[in-house]
C-alpha cells in the first residue's frame, strides 16, 4: 500500500491528505527535528512533529510517504525575481558566460539568430557579460552590424541594467548622436562622439521596443500592446522551472500595465500553481491610487505587493550610485534615478496611500536616500508594521544598517550575485570593497530580517544555488569574497522562506511549517544536518507541494 500511495505522490498528482515522514522537519525555531512527519489536508498544514505521534492521529487511508532520510522544509519564497524575464528568457539568445564569452561568440550568435527569423523582425538576448571575456572589452554596435543588417538587434547585459543595440535599432527609434542621455540613464559613445549603441539604465526605454520582450531592469513607460497570450505561455514555461526548484511563492519585482494582463489571463485559465505576488512600477502609482488599489489586495494566488521604486543602477557595470568613485574611473559615482525631493514625494504618496514601498538600492550614496524619504515619510505620516523594503541592498554602511534596523526597513539580497558576478564587482569597486557588499551576517546579528530572493534572470532562479553562495560567499572563479559575511546553512533557508514571506506580511500563512498554514513545503534529498557547503545546490528536489497539491515531480 505505501509503494502504491507513494507511486501517486511521485507522480505529481493530487494527494490528500497525506504524511510525510522518515527524515527530519525544519521547525519554525530553525532547528531540524529528527524522525519527524508533517500531516497536510485540505490545503492547510494539520500536524507537525515526532512522526510516532502524527501517526495516531491521521485517519485511515492518509497516503504515507517516506521522505528516507530527507529533509521538509517551508516552500522557497522568492521575495524579488523577474519570471517574466526568465519565461522570456527561455526564447531569447542566452549569451551568459562562459557560453558566450568573447565578442566573436556574441557575434555568431546573433548571425544565427537572424537567419532564422524574417527581415525586420527584432533579434533579442540577454546575460551579456562582457566584463569576463579575455579583453573585457564593451562590445559596439558596429560588432553587430555586418551580421544584421536587416533586423534590430537587442541584447541585454547580465544586469538587466544596460543593453547593447545595432545601428539599425537606433535608426528605428530615431535615436542619433546629438541625442541627450537621459534622467537616471546615458548613451555610451566612442572618443569621437559618436553613440556605440550601448545603452545604459533609462536610456534603453528611449530605443528599445518593451522592457519585458528583452528583460530589462529600468524603469519603463511604454505602451505598446502586450502580447497577453505569449507572456501567458512564458509564466506557464517558468513555473515549471520554479516548482522543480521548490519555489512555491514568488515577488514579480517589476510590474507594469503590460504585465498585469498576462498574470490575470494566467488566473483565469486556471493556469497559475506557483503563488504570484506583483510589484507595480512607480510611474503606475497615480492611476493605482486613482482606482483605490494598494499593497495586499489580491487572493492566494494573485496579489499585488510592494510599489517598485527605483533609486539607482546597477553594481556591475558601473551605475549604482557611490559616494566614492568607482575604482576604474574614479571620477564616476553612478547613476541617480530621482533628486532627493522627488524621491521623498514619491514614497511619502505611495506609504500615505497604503502601500508598501520596494526601493532598488545598490551604492551607499542612493541607499542614503532611500532612508532618508522613508524616515521623513515616517515622521510626516506614522504607520506602524509598515514593512517597506530595500530592493538588493548593495553596500550598505554599518550606520545604514543601524538605520534600517531603526526605521523597520526590511533589505531583500540576492547572494547568488556574489558568485555569478562577484569578479565584477572586484573589477569596478577593488576587492576590499566588493568583500563587504551585502553584509549577510552582520545584518542577521543585528536582527534584521534580511529576505534572500534570485532576481532571476539576472542570476539563478534556483534557491540552493541562492542559498549556497550565500553560505560560500565564493565566486565563479572561487575566489573568497567576504568570508566573514558567511552566514549557516540554517539562517540562510530562514532567509528564503520566513524571512521572505515576512516581507510580503505572508509570515501568518507561509514560510514555516506549523498547523494551519498553507500546505506548502519542499522535500529535499538530503539530512540537511550532514551537508556540506559546497554540496547544498546539488541537493534533490524530490518533492515540491502548493496548497496541499504535489506539483513535482510533474505528472505525465
């Protein structure tokens, strides 16, 4: 009978109620209990503990499943990604190193994307990162041009901060070299003035076509027409690289009116397993507030988070905002999104009108900003349990975090970043100050409730990976970068799950495995008490369940 009921777990069916036990459970103290079992029916969690004890009090007929020697721990909550970027992303050229990993390679790749689709029509990528080619030189667009002709060319950097266009995308927009860059942006041009077609930050909303269709990371105002159906198709595509990486909630971190329909189209078809929270971009903030919309309005399935702010660029290419200059070019400091007077009226309007407030924040010179516009916003409009957010909190000062361990702002990082672009950022800030970005542990120490999150597609989707690096804190090329910022195995799931759901004010119905929440939990493959560091992103999923339904393994 237990082969059999196992049999129907495995494949991804529906299976209440059911019990898993024969390993060990992560309490809500973020311990493991040993020989535990978790009780689940009807969607919730029934029963957690000594697995002798559950036994008696499920009913006959409860699908038992031996985890053998595994782990239960909470759903992974992923408190800031892209999926629609990373569904996108499954369509686009992929040019992350070391698959591309020098100009010539960027350049194949795009002459065999063009001859595969018609004239005129746009060619799109992303991940470029050329910091890690031999020569680190940036590509231009006169790379591309003799391979493309006749389709515009767009590839975003690793980023999702800059993107690297061809002539004919900017003869599309209109865009010469007496064009302006932009507030919070710049088009790169060559000694001679002349625009390489690298577009830095806001400037590539003036060329390309839509933020989603490449994947970018600026803030957008287009308008042109989503396709609702293929964006549809791309959150049906990420979710099933999300539940086999044990996501179970996930932060769109940036949401506009071309996104919003494809999620509701999701819902309607039924189509939606993973639980979606959706941050709004800024410049939606008055028709929002227009219609009396605001952080928490939604269902389980489909809600409306925190408002996306943006205050500066990115930390690997040179545009998060410093108050010391950047090492290669002592004389940049980054790029700042808003004047300190519209980003306080900003987020005094949106914290006035009920919302959560999620601000992008990479250098200590915009993260001083940020505080600043809450702290005032506190003092002009006192909320208690207001929750808001520092989106990726590069590199904070020990002051700064004593700030926001003052004010109740909640930092959500992203440690994956450390290995996937940690030599860049030695590159652009040395190694001393690349080694204190994103001070993990001091900020655990101090009882900050850091949420740790993947802003796939920029870096992996997948939570161990995330978690791993944040163990490690090692790069790509296994240099150690801030060892003492390592935080355990223990902290780090906590971050990924409690932490996370905490920041969505989620904590009384996900994150942790207690009775009567919501029956989502992850079986790993392995006793999480005898992993080793560099051994945690290999650990199996051999179980991802939502709402009380096995969503993987997927059934056939």
């Amino acid at each position: 009978m237990r082969q059999e009921r196992e049999s129907m777990v495995a494949a991804g069916q529906a299976a209440e109620p059911v019990m898993f036990v024969g390993g060990s459970v992560l309490t809500p103290a973020g311990r493991l209990q040993k020989d535990a079992g978790v009780y689940l029916r009807d969607g919730r969690i029934r029963a957690v503990g000594a697995a002798d004890e559950i036994h008696g009090a499920v009913p006959q007929g409860t699908a038992v499943v031996d985890i053998d020697g595994g782990t239960v721990v909470p759903g992974f909550v992923d408190a800031h990604c892209h999926p629609l970027s990373l569904g996108s992303s499954l369509r686009l050229i992929d040019a992350r190193y070391p698959a591309v990993s020098s100009v010539q390679d960027l350049v194949a790749a795009i002459e065999a994307k063009a001859a595969k689709v018609s004239p005129g029509a746009w060619v799109r990528g992303r991940n470029l990162d050329y910091d890690k080619f031999p020569d680190r030189r940036m590509p231009t667009r006169w790379d591309l041009d003799p391979v493309s002709p006749q389709n515009p060319v767009a590839v975003v950097h690793v980023s999702g901060h800059f993107a690297l266009v061809n002539s004919l995308a900017l003869e599309l927009a209109g865009v010469t070299d007496s064009e302006p860059d932009p507030q919070g942006g710049r088009l790169v041009r060559d000694g001679a003035g002349r625009l390489t077609g690298m577009l830095l930050d806001t400037a590539m909303q003036r060329v390309l076509p839509s933020a989603v269709d490449v994947g970018t990371h600026a803030p957008s105002h287009n308008t042109y027409p989503a396709p609702v159906d293929e964006l549809a198709e791309d959150l049906v595509a990420v979710q099933r690289l999300l539940l086999a990486a044990g996501v179970t909630t996930v932060v769109d971190a940036q949401v506009t009116s071309r996104d919003m329909p494809a999620y509701l189209e999701a819902r309607r078809r039924g189509a939606l397993r993973v639980r979606f929270v959706c941050m709004y971009l800024s410049n939606h903030l008055e028709e929002l507030q227009a219609v009396g919309l605001a952080t928490g309005l939604g269902d389980p399935w489909l809600s409306i988070g925190p408002l996306k702010v943006y205050s500066d660029g990115a930390l690997s290419g040179g545009t998060a905002a410093f108050t010391e200059g950047y090492q290669n070019d002592p004389a940049d400091h980054g790029k700042i999104f808003w004047p300190q007077e519209e980003l306080d009226a900003i987020v005094g309007r949106a914290h006035r009108g009920g919302f959560q407030v999620g601000i992008h924040a990479q250098g200590d010179q915009a993260i001083e900003m940020c505080l600043d516009a809450f702290a005032r916003a506190l003092l002009e409009s006192p909320r208690v349990d207001h929750r808001h957010r520092l989106e990726h909190l590069g590199a904070p000062t020990r002051r700064q975090l004593e700030r926001i361990r003052a004010l109740g702002i909640i930092p959500v990082c992203q440690p994956r970043l450390i290995y996937e672009l940690g030599e860049n950022f030695i590159a652009s800030l040395g190694l001393e100050r690349a080694a204190a970005l994103m001070p993990l542990r001091t900020e655990f120490e101090m009882g900050i409730p850091t949420a740790l999150s993947s802003d796939a597609a920029v870096a992996s989707y997948r939570p161990l990976d995330n978690i791993q690096a944040a163990v490690e804190r090692r790069t790509m090329g296994g240099q150690d970068l801030g060892s003492n910022e390592r935080i355990e195995l223990l902290q780090a799931i906590r971050g990924y799950t409690w932490n996370s759901a905490h920041s969505l004010f989620r904590e009384n119905e996900l994150g942790s495995l207690e009775p009567n929440k919501a029956a989502d939990l992850v079986v790993l493959g392995a006793d999480l008490a005898a992993v080793h560091s560099e051994e945690i992103a290999q650990i199996p999923i051999r179980y991802t369940v939502v709402g009380g339904r096995v969503e993987y393994p997927f059934g056939t």
